[in-house]
C-alpha cells in the first residue's frame, strides 16, 4: 500500500521543488538501494542464492577496485541515455557503464543485477550514489571466471560503455 505522505501533493508544499530535484537525480531508487543494502548488512544477507550473469558481470567488473556507482544523465538527450545505470570504476582510470541507448532492456538487466549484489549482501552504500563490493563481494569476485561473464562485458564495452 502506498503512503500518502510519500510525495507532496500539491505544488504549494514547500518540500515539493525540493523533492522533484531529488527525482531528477533517481533519489528514490538510490535510497532504495541503499535501504536493501543496509538491510543485507546487518542481517548477512540472503546467501546461497544463484546470481545473475549481469550480477556476476558486475562482480567480474568490480574484482579490482571494489568501487560501484548508480548514476544517470538527466540531461541526456534520449529517454534510455538518461536511465539511472551502473557504473564499475573497474580501474583508475576506467570506468565501464552498463547502459545502452539502443537497448534500454540492457540498462534494466543490469540494475536488477545491481539490486541482486545487494540482497545477497555483497555490495554495500556509502553516501550518494557510491557503493561498493562489500569483502564477502571482493572476495566472490576473485573467483568468477572471465570467459563466464566475456559476452556480458564484451556487449557493454561494444556499446559505448567505457567513458
């Protein structure tokens, strides 16, 4: 059931243009995020649960640095260019973003893998848009094979994932 105190409910709230800042920047579904990893966190996790081949392409992706960031483009141009996606600081100075113009199913897929990291409590939130792999994440993604997860990230680099 929905709250009715979720949103303002007239443009005379003075929360209102605060909140509508907060949605051009996917708050909402950060927080969301942010929530299920809290959760994961203090709980364990839901463990032994088969994981995705997107959720294990971001694991592979993150091995190194740990670094994981939900972000978007609300100035984009296109509606699937704006889309909130993933984003693995997989080195200093790369950063591979799980999103496609051409295939905004891709984008989804993706952040579904994302919220699957942080059920199984291998990803945790630190402020904003940052996460991260938690130790159990590190260490899980020390074990996945390249040429398991090599069509996932190859199909994400062939789209313009890098920046």
């Amino acid at each position: 059931m929905l709250q009715r105190d979720l949103l303002p409910s007239s443009s005379n709230d003075p929360r209102w243009a605060e909140t509508w800042q907060e949605l051009g920047h996917g708050a909402p579904t950060l927080a969301g995020f942010a929530r299920i990893c809290s959760l994961s966190l203090a709980s364990g996790g839901e463990r032994g649960g088969k994981l995705s081949g997107e959720a294990r392409a971001i694991l592979y992706a993150a091995r190194e640095r740990g670094m994981i960031e939900i972000k978007g483009a609300n100035q984009a141009f296109d509606a699937p260019s704006r889309m909130l996606a993933v984003h693995v600081e997989s080195t200093v100075d790369q950063t591979l973003i799980f999103r496609s113009r051409e295939n905004p199913a891709l984008t989804i897929r993706f952040l579904a893998g994302f919220r699957e990291l942080c059920v199984a409590g291998l990803a945790m939130h630190h402020i904003y848009q940052e996460f991260s792999l938690t130790r159990d994440g590190l260490e899980l993604a020390a074990t996945i094979p390249l040429d398991e997860v090599a069509p996932l990230l190859q199909l994400a680099t062939n789209l313009g994932a890098y920046e």
